[in-house]
C-alpha cells in the first residue's frame, strides 16, 4: 500500500487523482460487510441532527402543511352561498312579497337591496350591491293566479362560475315556488293535485349529497402539501450541505456513494409520513371529510407518491448550485403539475390537445387515487391503473435522481 501511495505521488496529476480513485475503491471493498449497517445508520442519525437544528426546516415541514392545509381547505371553496340580490318588487302583492321572503330565506341567496323602481336595479350591479337582481312586475299576483307570471332576472357574469350556479339556483327556486303557489291554488278550490303535470323528476346526488366543495377540494390539498414539503426540503437539504461543505466532508469517508443517497432518502420520506398522518387526520376529523375506502390504499398510495417527490427533490438538487436556484427550479417543476393535475380546473373542461399532457405529471393519478378512495370508496380493481403508474413514476424518479446524485457526487 505505501509503494502504491509513492507511486501516485511521482506521477502526473491526472494520473495521481486515478490512483487516489484507485485506493479509495480498495479500501471501501476492504470495509467489512457488518459495518455498511453502521454506516448508514451514522448518516440517518447525522441527518435528523442536522435536520434538527435548522429551525427553518423545522417550520417548513411540520407548521407550513397545516397552514397551507387551513388556508387551502376554505379559501378553495366553491360552494354559492348568501349571493346578494337586488329586488325591485313593482307589485307589492301578497304573492309578490311572499316571493321575495322566501329567497331572502334561502341560505343560497341574501337580499341586499329593495326598490320599487327597475331603473336603480342596474346601478346596484354596477357598484357590487348585488351579484343578481330580481324584477317582479305590475300584476305579478293577479298573473301568478292565472298560471302564466313571468319575472326577470338579470346577472353580473364578470365571474362567470358562480354567476351560472347562483343563477340556475335562482331559476329553480323561482320554478319550485310557482308549483307550489299553483298547488295551493288548485287545492282551494278544489282541484286535486292530478290536474298537475304527471311528471315528475326525483333527483339523487351520490357521493356527496349536499354538494360541498370542500369534499372535492380538501383532499387534493393533502397532494399539493406532500409535493410542496418533502420535495422543497430535500432539495433544499442536500443543496445547503453542498454550500456549506459538509457534503464534501463526508465524502472523503468511507462511505459509499449509495450510502449517502439512501441516508438523504430514508429520513425525508419518514417526515413525509409524518406529515401525510397529521394533514389527513385534520381533513378526515377538522373538515368532515368522510373515508369510504381502505386506509391501507390510501397510504400504500401516498407512499409511492412520497417516493416522487423526494425523487423530484433530488433532482431539482443535482441542477441547483444555490439554495435560491433551487427555490426557482423546485417551483418551475411543481406549477404547471399544480394547475394540470385537476386540482383546481377540472381536466374535462381543458382543451383537447392540453388533456394528453396531464398525464405525465404524478399529481393527476395520486388526487384521482385519494378522491376516489375517501368519496367514492373505490378498491384496486377500480384504481389499479393509476397505482400502477404513480408506483412507476415513484421508481423512476427516483432512480433517475439517484444516478445523476452519483454523477455530481463523482
């Protein structure tokens, strides 16, 4: 071994850096088998330490989810709830304002505004008094007993989702009060509700009867909270220790390369459990989402999309030099994956061309795999397919990060 060593003194500097190579190699094959074990317990046991003293980390991983969590949960709710309208009621009967009572009791609409004249309806809408005015004209009541009133309803479509709901609504509050008004009417004198139309519609809402959005959107928080934590830290972990040195310390340990990949993986995805138990317990018990499904899918899913973000992390990583560069890549990779998964805009309603392209991106199959399994109560027969790729996405990502790790390592 010292004639080895006088060896590569003598020779040339590449031919000297070779021969380092040579005797590092030599001395790692010399490491007993027993202490691979050790090793990579020392560096798991120096990551938590290390993870433990950074306080930034700290708040990054466990405060930062429930307050995306908090945030996300009610800011993203698309339920049409106390809309106000505007009334302009020419006709002050007592059908009229039994009408107005009752959308003004309706949780669905509250009204803000009373006019007997329909030229202050539109300066309302201009100024933001109201989302939807209602004009009921002269002779609405003697109309409303004859079986042909008519009203109008005029709309601000400047946000056109909650214009179309809030308006549907309102039309079918304003139908369902004339049948009922026609009903009575008819019973009074003594026609029995045969005279009626016969048909009738008897609607039924799976999944979630009360149509709250929240049952669609909270769980799709849980993805966006994993991909943001897990990912961000581990890039922001290993490109740290690069900057400070300690990465190149530990290199010129016995320790191999894949020593070093295991022991940044292992304790990243660990605090991803973490995280995954503590956001899911608050979407299940804080919001009421209900689990329809098996618990053991829902985490056997979530694994295999952990395994993608701390692969993303460590590729975002290999590319990164500074802590910023990788702020700036991280977040160049996690939007458009955000805004094509079907988070928040239905994929469906995405041009045709754009549709193909959500499926390269790992979010999409684990925010089909967690709704279909809390709401729908979906098994692995229903859902085997986006296992399949969110497991192969997980192996791949990782891998590839792991060979270009060993690359800059190198």
């Amino acid at each position: 071994m010292a004639a080895t060593a006088h060896a590569c003194r003598v020779r040339p500097a590449h031919h000297r850096r070779r021969c380092e190579a040579l005797q590092e190699a030599t001395l790692r094959q010399r490491a007993p088998r027993t202490g691979i074990t050790m090793r990579l317990l020392s560096l798991i046991k120096k990551e938590f330490r290390q993870y433990r003293r950074d306080k930034r980390m700290l708040v990054v991983s466990f405060l930062a989810p429930i307050l995306q969590l908090v945030i996300l949960g009610y800011a993203t709710n698309l339920d049409v709830r106390d809309v106000r309208v505007a009334v302009c009621d020419e006709d002050l009967s007592r059908q009229s304002i039994r009408l107005v009572g009752e959308v003004d009791q309706s949780h669905f609409f509250r009204v803000s505004g009373r006019t007997q004249r329909a030229s202050e309806l539109m300066p309302m809408l201009d100024r933001g008094l109201a989302r939807l005015t209602l004009r009921i004209p002269p002779g609405f009541g003697t109309d409303l007993r004859r079986g042909g009133a008519q009203v109008q309803v005029i709309v601000d479509g400047s946000d056109a989702n909650t214009a179309g709901i809030a308006a549907s609504y309102l039309v079918g509050l304003l139908a369902e009060h004339g049948v009922r008004a026609r009903t009575e009417q008819l019973e009074r004198v003594g026609v029995g509700r045969g005279s009626l139309p016969a048909i009738a519609t008897a609607t039924r809402v799976l999944y979630n009867p009360a149509l709250r959005s929240v049952y669609y959107m909270v769980p799709g928080v849980l993805g966006v909270v994993l991909l943001v934590v897990t990912g961000m830290t581990t890039a922001l972990s290993i490109v740290k220790e690069r900057e400070i040195g300690t990465l190149e310390q530990v290199m010129v340990t016995p320790v191999r390369p894949w020593e070093i990949i295991v022991s940044k993986l292992i304790p990243y995805t660990l605090i991803g459990c973490l995280d995954l138990l503590v956001v899911l317990a608050a979407i299940v018990f804080w919001f009421g989402v209900p689990l329809r499904g098996e618990l053991w899918l829902l985490l056997s899913a979530a694994l295999a999309y952990l395994l993608t973000c701390v692969g993303i992390g460590l590729l975002v990583s290999t590319v990164s030099s500074t802590q910023h560069q990788a702020q700036m890549s991280f977040f160049f990779i996690a939007m458009p994956m955000v805004l094509l998964s079907g988070f928040i805009f239905p994929i469906a309603n995405m041009p045709e061309w754009m549709q193909p392209v959500t499926y390269c991106f790992p979010l999409r199959y684990f925010l089909t795999i967690i709704r279909h399994v809390m709401l729908k109560g979906s098994g692995v027969a229903e859902l085997w397919f986006e296992l399949l790729m969110l497991t192969c996405f997980g192996l791949a990502l990782v891998g590839a990060g792991s060979r270009l790790f060993r690359k800059r390592l190198g």
